[in-house]
C-alpha cells in the first residue's frame, strides 16, 4: 500500500459538518466560518530529518522550506495565508543555534509573505528534528482554484523549469503566491496543482479529479539547468526529460485555463512576470489516457510521480 | 535550556499582521479573520510514540488522545471546535491496521464533539509513529477566556481529579468543552488553563501571565484514585498530594473567579455537571509567592511541574 492508497482509506467517511466546503483531497481544506465574501484555507505539512532534508541541510534553508511548502499549497488554491503554526520535534539534546537559525528562516519568509507566526508547540522527537506547519488563510468565496475544474480542450500551463530540485532548489523555492492569484484574478484558471511529487504524478491528481485525460508535448516540458547538470555530471541517471518529469519537489504552480486564453495569458504574463518562465505543455482531452508525443511518437506517459511510501 | 526557556527564546519577535489577537503563549492562538461576532482560535498539538504513549498502547486511545489535546486547550478558551487536520508521522514498514485505529479513535470523538476532519497529511517518521493534529475553533468575540486575567482574591478552582493520568486516564479523558462553555456564559471566569504540565506548572502559567500569586490549601486539592493506588502499591514514589500537584496530563480545567461567585459556582454545578468533581483549592494573591497551607503550615509551594525537557 502506498502513501496514496493509504489516504484513500483514511478519508472514507470522515466526519464534517456544515463549515466544510472542501475536505480531504484538495491542496487546502476549505472552510466556511460565516465570513460573507471569504472562505478559509487550512493546512499543514510536515518535514522530517533524513526524508526531506539532509541532516547537514542549512537549519535557516529548513525552516524556510517547511513554512514554504505550505504556503504553495495556499497558493495552489489562488489563497492568501494568514497565519502560522510551528510545531518542532526535537531530539533531547537540544541544539539551540539550529533551532533558533531554522526559526530564522521561517520568519524572514513569513515577513515577505505577510503570514504571521502565532505559536505552535515543541516536543521531543528523538532521532531527527520534525517541523510541522499548520496555515489558515482565505480566498474569496467562490474563487479558490480546485484541482477538479479542468476540461477537454484545456491548455496545460507550468511555471518556471522542471527538476533536479535536489540540487538545491527544494530548499529555497519561493511560493508562488503572487502568481496564483494574478493568474486566478485574470483568466479563466479551470484547475491548479502545486508540483510536489512531480509533474508526471501531479498531474495525474488533476486529471482524476476532473475526470479527463491529457496530452502532453515533450518538446515544451520546461526542464531545469540542475537536471541536465545532474545527468552530465552522472549525479543522476534519469534523463533530463524524465527527471523534469517525474522529479519531486519543484514547487511551481501546474494549471489549466481554456484555449482561448492561452496565447492572451502568454502575452500578459511576459509582462507581469518577466523572471519565470511560463510554458504551455500540452492539452487537455476527454481522457482518460495520459500521453506524450514525442517527435513522431505518441506514448503512455510514465505514471510514476514520486511517491513517498516505496 | 528547558522547553519553556527554549519557546520563550523562540516567541520573541515573531512576525505578526492586523488578525492577530492572542499570538504565542496561551492555550490557543486568536485570530480576527473579520468575522462581525466570532474570533477564530487556531492551535496545533503533538503526541510521539514512546514519549506520550507507549508502543503498545492500544492505537484508538492513541488517536483519542491526540485529538483530545488539542479540544482540551480550545475549551481552556472556553471555545467551540470547528474543524481538525491530522498529520501523521510513519515508520515505512506500515502497520494499516494500527493506523485505521487510530483514525477510529480520531473520528469517534470528533463526531461526539461535533468536529470535521478534513485532512490532513503522511510522512515518514522511521523510528515512531507521530500525530499532529491542527485544529481550527471559534469563542465569542471578547468571549475568550485568557490566562492573564486573575486578580487578587480570586478563588481559584479545578475540576474532576488530579494526578496518577499515567495509569489510563491520559489516553481517555474527555475534553471539557461544554464545562468550559458553562463557566464562561454563566459565571465571572477571570482566566482559565487546561492542566497539561501538572496544577503547579500549569497554576505558575496562569499566575505569572496574569502578575498575580497564589495561596493553595493542600486539603481541598482533588487528589485520584489512580494517584493514591500507585503509591500504596509502589508503583509511583511520590506521595498523593504530590502527585496531583505535580503529575502532568490531568486535562483538567483550572480557573479564576471572582470571590463573590464561588458559592453560588459551586451550586449550580452541581446541578449541572452532578458527575464532576469541582473544588475551591485556594485564592489569588498580589504575589508574586506561591504557597501551599497544609495544617499549621504555610509553604513555598514545588514549583516542579511536569517539564517536557529535563
């Protein structure tokens, strides 16, 4: 059983109430406390010695990631954040400059994004350092992006370049907040999905959801200097199209929006973003198959986002 | 360094925005999200295994637990619960069936106490199984009950029985929420905990929150069963008051009120809540001492409570 199957089972018949609007399988959960025009988003995430960083990984360069993951999934929803929890898990002996240089990180990226830290909580956890984040924030009613909404016809849009995010990357990743809500205030985004277990899996997510299938183009898959480097250099025996994707941990924001806005996103989006790449990597289709022309080839795209539980 | 010297170091200049009504330091975090009547109260708990319940201890109450935590420190708000996300840290050989009990454990009390799950997340945790649970709640706007707000002359009071939670009741406390609410709609409630860390620990959070101390009458503490057997039977070396001074994990509520209301308090509980225990222990005082009457006696009270990092 792995990690998805797992939560599948889990979130059978979860008890709700009349505040949920969306519950499990979403990249937030979405609340209706009574707010007229808003809704809330909630979320946590988790990062864990060993699994997501390495045990010499800069503490300020974790603490920045694990605030920044939950922050792209507000931002996969076109959200804003508001206000964060930290809970640490700690070994007994207690390395007081790691925690205070990894508290660093986080503040100097919730300043940036406006999020305040309102607490959270230590315990002991005794073989590797744990940091959990917990985030509200809101979207206004009605307009948070689901990973559900995508359509036959659809164009398929990724920002910034795919993979080797090992290298470095997946510790320093801005979220793309600003982004995800132009993009939501100004076309008509039918579904989005943060990248965190690659394009390939990730995708996949938004078109079982929607109940589509799509239709990739290799050629326009936008792949990172850091997965060729990784391939050149034989630090990584995945090809570089295969590493960008199904790579982990790229943290750019995968949508869909209706062809008829892709070429006026492009224009505007030059103009808007002038630092991040924006590619449109194929289409949408009725489905279900999930395919990839390349060249003269059209094949089944590999299934195999990376999944946590092996 | 222990664990509060550490979050006080942490806590100092968090960043922080126009929601934030309580950050760091009480119970639960408070947020304005812009409701007219209602703020929203935000907290995050974790238990580890082999740390807050044992390898063996059978995977329900596991999950009750952690979820009861979290509900134990929004009813020492005198709030309502509203919504829970439930991280889970696993070792990578999975154990499904343990990991659905524990989700049973979760749900039944959240349907009990009328709480949506609506998410959450897995991870790896290799050595052992850790659950963190976000919970998002409401209390009256103004409504919130604090721990800076007893006086001088205050009685001070707890519920049910204290110490021994060791022996069982740690994995299967209920949450006082609806007491909490009573005490706060019908009576001059000046602060509030839920006891955690021990009644001198947790007493000491409330007293130096509020610039108060304390006189205790080391006859009226509410002292358990499950804390006297373990003595006579050896299998604890701290005497019974002791231990209900200092045993953590009682998840008991602890207030403040105004002397004047004491008796009639005392009435009407009874009357509303026949099967729980609720007992004057002593009185606020300018401070800052912290005393313990016992006969003749007047003593600094321990102030060891329970501290996570020794």
């Amino acid at each position: 059983m792995n990690e998805f199957e797992l939560i599948a089972r889990l979130t059978r018949a979860l008890p709700t109430n009349d505040s949920v609007v969306v519950g499990a399988g979403d990249d937030c959960a979405v609340l209706d406390l009574g707010l007229p025009d808003r809704w809330v988003l909630f979320k946590t995430d988790a990062v864990v010695e060993g699994i997501h960083f390495a045990p010499d990984a800069p503490p300020e360069k974790v603490g920045h990631k694990a605030l920044a993951r939950c922050l792209s999934d507000v931002a996969a929803m076109a959200g804003t954040p508001t206000a964060a929890l930290v809970t640490l898990g700690l070994p007994p002996k207690l390395d007081v400059a790691r925690v205070e240089a990894l508290y660093a990180g986080m503040r100097e990226l919730a300043r940036r994004q406006g999020v305040a830290i309102v607490g959270g909580e230590t315990t002991t956890n005794p073989e590797r350092l744990l940091v959990s984040i917990a985030l509200v924030g809101w979207v206004g009613k009605g307009k948070c992006l689901r990973r559900s909404g995508a359509k036959p016809g659809d164009a398929i849009f990724v920002t910034g370049e795919l993979g080797g995010s090992l290298a470095g990357k997946h510790l320093e990743f801005e979220p793309r907040l600003a982004e995800a809500r132009w993009l939501a205030e100004h076309f008509p985004v039918s579904a989005m999905i943060d990248l965190s277990d690659g394009l390939a899996g990730d995708l996949r997510h938004v078109l079982s959801a929607s109940g589509v299938g799509a239709e990739l183009l290799a050629s326009a898959i936008p792949i990172s200097h850091a997965a060729k480097r990784a391939f050149r250099d034989g630090a990584s025996q995945k090809p570089p199209l295969l590493a960008a994707l199904t790579d982990g941990e790229d943290f750019e924001l995968l949508f869909t929006v209706a062809s008829r806005a892709a070429v006026p996103l492009l224009d505007a989006w030059k103009k808007q973003f002038p630092q991040l790449a924006l590619k449109c990597i194929g289409k949408v289709t009725a489905g279900p198959a999930v395919t990839l022309r390349d060249k003269e080839d059209l094949r089944p795209l590999p299934a195999h986002g990376y999944v946590h539980f092996a």
